[in-house]
C-alpha cells in the first residue's frame, strides 16, 4: 500500500504535503497574482474600517459644500 517505503519517509512525504497545503492556502492568491501580473491587495478589519469611516467623512464634506465653494 505505501509500495515498500518505511514508515518513517511516508510521515516525512505526509508532513511535506500537509506544509505545502497549507503555505498554498496561505500565499495561494499572492502566488496566482504574482504569475498572472497582477496586484495583491491584503486589508484586515482594521484597515477596511479605517477606509469605511474615511469614505463616509468625505461624502459628508462634499453633501456640505456649497455649490460655488473651490
């Protein structure tokens, strides 16, 4: 069944595809953007947040102006 590898290459082959399953979930998109030639953008919470609030302060100001404010 493991074609006549000793336990201790087929825990080794084992953890060497656990480790690239999980490097490929993390960096998968990084990698396909990088091959494909384009750009990988990361936000976490914080920074979406941070963006949301910044977003809604501007449509604020511009519903504020004046018709004829520069």
């Amino acid at each position: 069944m493991v074609g006549g590898l000793s336990p201790g290459a087929t825990g080794m082959i084992g953890r060497a595809l656990g480790a690239s399953w999980s490097l490929l979930q993390r960096f998968g998109g990084e990698i396909s953007s990088l091959v494909s030639g384009e750009k990988y953008i990361c936000l976490d919470d914080e920074g979406a947040r941070l963006l949301f609030l910044r977003q809604v302060k501007l449509l604020q100001n511009l519903a504020h102006r004046g018709h004829a404010s520069q």
